[in-house]
C-alpha cells in the first residue's frame, strides 16, 4: 500500500510513498513491549533495501526538483563556495606547508614554500586520489627530520581510514600503506609511525567495533609485520592513541572509553623504557600538550570542570609529581598551544574564542585581540618563535594572521575574496531563559535592518552533545545566506550537553538530564517567536548527528512550533544504537533516552514538513536510524507536510564530502525549508 498525503502549502500534486513492509518484530525492555516493524532496513546492503533506497531517493527527487527557485539558490551557494581558500602555513624544518583552494576543489590542495613569499608547489593534490572527490585525507604528520609526510585517507566518507607516505625530498609515494585504521593519525619515532587500528571486520560498514589498539610501523615492512604497541585483552570498548613528544623522548599511550581517558608516558632514555601512568580516572581528560624545561605539561579537567594545564616532572614519571601551571579559571580553557618556548591558552567566554598569550612560567601576558565573535587556530612549535592563526566568523571566511609574539601585533596574510559584504549583516549574542531557568546564549546573524515582525522567515540549529562547542565560524553551506537574503534569520542556540561552560554544562545535557538539551532547544524557538522574531510558520530546525536526535526528539514533543525539520545523519533508534559500528561509545552521553524513532506519533497531530538526510557509507551512525524513522513517519498519521528522506551515495557522516556533493545537499536543505517556510527565493547579485 502506498500512502497519499497532501503537501501542505504546495501546489505539486500529492506524494505517493513508497511501500515499506512491516514485519511482526518486537523487543521486551523491562516489561514493555516496543515494536521494531522496520528492522529488516538495517540490513543496508540487501537488495530489498537497495531498492526501498532508489525508491525513496526518486520520491524526493522528485519533489525538490519541481521547487521553482532551487537552481537559484545553488548558484547562491555557489557563488559562496567559488573563492580562493587558505590554511594556516604548518613550519617544518624552514619550510611552510599549507592547503590551500583555488574555490570549486572538491577537496584542498597540500603545498610548500621555501619562504613565506616564495613561490608555492604542489605537495599533494587529494582531487587526483579519486575521479569524484570523495577520496579525502583525514590527517597530516611530518617525521621528525622533515624528510618523510604520512597522510591518512578517508573513502567515501568512511571513519575507516588507510595511511600512505611520501618521501619529501623525491616527491615519490612509497610502497607502504596501512588498512583497517580508525580514529588515527601517524605519529612518527624513528623510521616508522604508531597508528590506532582494529582487526579487518566482517562488514565495513556496519559491524560492531571492538579491541582497538595501537600498532606500530617500521617503513619498508608490510602491514603485517607491524607489531602491537599497546592494547587491552579484557576491555573491548576502549581507544587507544598514541603520541611523541617532538623530541623523540617519550611515548603516551591515550586510554579512553569515549568520554574521559587514562595517560601513560614512556621514557625511552631509561635503560628500561616502561610504561607509567601519569593520569589514572578515567572521568577526567588528560591529554599532552608538549614537553620543556623538563616539565611535560598536559591540558586536564582533573578537578577543573572549566580545564587548567598541568605540569609532569619529565624526569620522575608518576601520577604524584604533577602540579598546576594555568590553574582554572572562570571561563572554559579549550586550547593549548606551545609557541618559542611560550603559551598561547585559548579561553572560550560565552561560546567565543579568546586567545591569550602566556609565559613560559605560565603567567598571563596578554590578550590576542580579535575582531569580533568568533575562532582560531593556531600553528606553531615550542622550538620556533614564528606563529601564524585562522581567524573566523558567522560572516567572515577564515583569514590567516601571524602573530609577532614580542610585540604583540597581528599581521594579515592571506584574506579570501568573496562575493559576500560581511558590513550587511548582524551577529548579535542573545539569552533566554530554558525551562527550569537556566540561561542558554544563541546568536543570531541577520541583514541589517530587518523588522521584528513575527514574520522573519527562521532556521534554528543546534547540536548540545559530547562536549562539543559551537564557537562561531563561517560556512558557505551552513549558514543559509539565501534565507538572510530574503530577510531572514539563522539561530545557533549553545545548549546544554556541548562545552560551552565546561564539564557541568556537559553533564547537564547526558543521560538522566538530555531533557535539557530538548528543552533548550524549544525553548530557544520560543524565545524567537516572543521577541518577534517569527511564528511557527516561518520558523525551522536542524541538526546533524547527535543533532539530528534532537530535531527528532524535539518534533515529537512541539511539533506545534516548527513548520520545517531537516534532522541529517541523525541517531533515531535509542534503543539500538549501540549495536553498530561505534555506537556503544555514546552511552556515557545518552544512556537509555528517549527515542525520536519510537516516540512518533500517530493520532492525526500535524507535523511539520520533514526531510531526513543521511548517506549510504555512513559508518559512525549508520543508515538504518534514518531508514527506520522515515519509513515509520510515512507510515504514521502526522499531517499533509511532506515526510521524505534525501540518501546520498558514495558519502559518510559528513567529514571529507567532496564541495560538489556539499553543494548539492545543502541546495537541497535550503530550497526545502524555503519552500516550508513559504519564501519565494529570488537570486541577484
């Protein structure tokens, strides 16, 4: 049987679903009874759910294609994405590495300088790895000497991960070339590198991940000769990760379960180098920072919820000797960089980066000023004085500096062009008040001199999980300029469960309390519809992964206030997410919480026009979340608004996509809540 249901607000004529079978499966939870009809679409590479895919993609195809402004707004995206782009340079032994983008490249281009004003040559060119872009590289790490570059690979948008090497001083790719690792980079000590790597699994893309352990590659060798740095035979739901101090001294091992980890250090000058363990609760992060004067120093919210740094006695390893040397301060203290045998401690006060430069005794120096709510990162070395940063915004694509560290002084090298007036629009930092009183900052970006309204065309996004911040940063894609253009307005609301204000924030978002993040979330569209703003019916969410459970989960509870969702890659089945690939690494977050999937209703409440997203290599949160929840949507009484679901191919959860398929999807996002939300984009430039 196929569902008729009637587009609400649209002329196109009714949409006709795809027939999706439902099978007799339920699951007992402690003497309730859930049913699971949709199971037998968690089997993503059978041929039945191949063609309920193509099926479902020729429905939403269908209907995006018929928006009358949707090749109006992908040239607007276009345009955005079209300018020249560039990293900040990496120094390595008085040479500068940096990627860099002539506009339309599906991915950047790895090049060097003798001299910062020197000419540039290409290093490595990611776009001739694939025929479509969608071979990315992940990470980048230089030996020691300079002489060697190990680059790990992503296909398809995969978490798995393989890693090559180029020999710099010939350009040439040697026959090395490691498979099966996963959340990694190449740290180098002598003539080989240490990587994070599981077994080779039965399916790629969806088997449970477990036993990761460090491996550790001498160049020249096969894979299989690699032998085993560390690991754990009992525990199978631990990372590993190793790193090198720049000296080549010691070895840390990282022991994580995904929210806090466990630091070991070995000394290799010892005439038994051993492992010992610096830091022992795993409630705490403790991650190295780098190693001077004889003092291996280390960023740890160890009895810092808003983090500090801390100094190991280099020559007496042990949890014991270690002491404060940037005690904790009011604001979240999110980055450490070593820069000519100085500091450089990135605070975030309200969602913002504030970057300050420190001592090599740990005393505050200065303040590096920036121009407005927003972004950086650094690049610099212990052993060299030359610093150079990123600076973003919601309206300003990152600009590289670098910084005189005696003066104190910012310097502009590179500023991108882009067809975009920054001076035409707002960002404003506002709060509101959440549920139970807590006040959560939002910004809002916005063309000068709109009108409050109520009739402000709205998208709302937010993510409020895993400790992750949402500092401001421009995104061609991201921010709906489109929308802004029509005199709309787009919301980044920090909830609760990000890291905004530290690991109480956090832990205010996990677990027993992920109602707050829900209720944030709404009460940040309440907060908009209030102040006048907009209504219900010009006003839409998004989020992606974890923010995707968020947009499902707030839908359930308020469809009332929204009259678009896209939830992308999201985590629908809370009762079987840990399951997949590396799901059972979210339960220190989610735990048991309510599920989006399950919760749909089905009385007849109107939802809001919904369009799931998700990619057929997704293996983080895997398909079937998405599969599931819109076969089930379709299948329930919720109103005539369009329930449909956009399945890329040859795409992951999101890291590495080619700006092709970027443009593509994000054209899509955009036309479907405008076409939601009843605006009539018109492009102009």
């Amino acid at each position: 049987m196929c569902s008729t249901l009637l587009i609400a607000g649209s002329s196109q004529a009714a949409l006709k679903y795809p027939a999706a079978k439902r099978l007799d499966v339920t699951d007992n939870y402690f003497g309730t009874k859930v049913a699971d009809p949709y199971r037998w679409l968690e089997n993503d590479t059978s041929a039945e759910t191949a063609q309920w895919v193509s099926a479902e993609n020729k429905v939403t195809r269908e209907y995006l294609n018929k928006i009358p402004f949707r090749n109006a707004v992908k040239r607007r995206i276009t345009e955005l994405a079209n300018y020249e782009k560039m990293g900040a340079p990496m120094k390595v032994k008085g040479k500068y590495y940096y990627f860099g983008n002539n506009g339309l490249q599906n991915q950047s281009v790895l090049y060097v300088k003798d001299a910062l004003g020197g000419t540039p040559r290409v290093v490595l060119d990611p776009n001739k790895l694939s025929d479509d872009g969608t071979v990315a590289l992940q990470q980048l790490n230089f030996s020691h000497d300079g002489r060697y570059l190990a680059y790990v690979i992503t296909r398809n948008g995969s978490d798995w991960n393989e890693i090559y090497v180029l020999d710099l001083t010939t350009g040439q790719q040697l026959a090395d070339h490691i498979r099966w690792a996963k959340f990694t980079d190449a740290q180098w000590l002598g003539d080989g590198f240490f990587y994070s790597a599981y077994d080779a699994p039965e399916d790629a893309k969806s088997s449970k991940n477990e036993y990761h352990k460090v491996m550790y590659h001498k160049l020249g060798t096969p894979q299989s000769d690699d032998y085993v740095e560390y690991r754990s035979h009992t525990n199978p739901l631990l990372f590993y990760q190793a790193m090198v101090s720049d000296d080549e001294r010691f070895v840390f091992i990282l022991e994580s379960d995904g929210d806090g980890n466990r630091l070991y250090a070995k000394d290799l000058n010892d005439r038994n180098p051993h492992y010992v363990r610096l830091a022992g609760d795993m409630k705490y992060t403790c991650t190295p920072v780098g190693v001077d004067n004889g003092k291996i120093y280390a960023h740890t919210n160890a009895g810092a919820p808003c983090w500090k740094v801390v100094a190991f006695d280099a020559n007496r390893l042990g949890e014991a000797n270690v002491a404060d040397f940037i005690a904790e301060k009011q604001w979240v203290l999110s980055g450490v960089d070593m820069a000519g045998h100085n500091f450089i401690v990135t605070y975030d006060k309200d969602a913002s980066n504030h970057p300050y430069l420190y001592s090599a005794e740990g005393k505050e120096l200065r303040e590096i000023k920036l121009p407005t709510f927003g972004s950086v990162g650094f690049s610099s070395k212990n052993t060299d004085s030359e610093v150079f940063y990123t600076f973003t915004s919601y309206t300003t694509p990152a600009r590289v500096y670098s910084y005189d560290m005696a003066s104190g002084e910012s310097q502009l090298v590179f500023a991108p062009k882009v067809p975009l007036d920054p001076s035409r629009y707002a960002t404003e930092q506002v709060f509101y008040t959440s549920k139970d009183g807590t006040k959560i900052p939002m910004f809002l970006i916005y063309k000068k001199g709109i009108r409050r309204d109520g009739q402000r065309p709205t998208l709302v996004y937010g993510y409020g999980g895993f400790n992750i911040s949402m500092t401001p940063g421009y995104s061609y894609y991201r921010v709906p300029f489109a929308l802004l253009d029509m005199g709309g307005v787009y919301a980044v609301a920090n909830l609760r469960g990000g890291g905004e204000y530290g690991e109480q924030w956090h832990e205010a978002g996990t677990k027993m309390k992920k109602q707050n993040v829900f209720d944030d979330f709404i009460a940040a569209a309440e907060y908009l519809i209030k102040e006048g703003y907009t209504c219900p019916s010009k006003l839409a969410c998004n989020g992606g992964s974890n923010g995707g459970l968020l947009v499902g989960a707030v839908v359930n509870q308020r469809p009332d206030l929204y009259a678009a969702a896209v939830p992308q890659v999201g985590v629908m089945d809370m009762m079987r997410y840990h399951l997949f690939t590396i799901g059972w690494n979210w339960a220190h977050d989610y735990g048991r919480s309510d599920s989006p999937l399950h919760n749909i209703k089905n009385d007849g409440t109107h939802y809001p026009a919904i369009m799931v997203t998700t990619s057929d290599h997704d293996d983080r949160v895997v398909p079937a979340h998405s599969f599931k929840y819109a076969a089930t949507l379709q299948a329930s009484n919720t109103g005539s608004a369009p329930k449909l679901i956009r399945i890329d191919s040859k795409a992951g959860h999101g890291h590495g996509k080619p700006v092709a398929k970027v443009i593509e999807e994000y054209t899509d996002v955009q036309s479907f809540i405008m076409q939601s939300l009843g605006v009539k984009y018109r492009y102009s430039k």
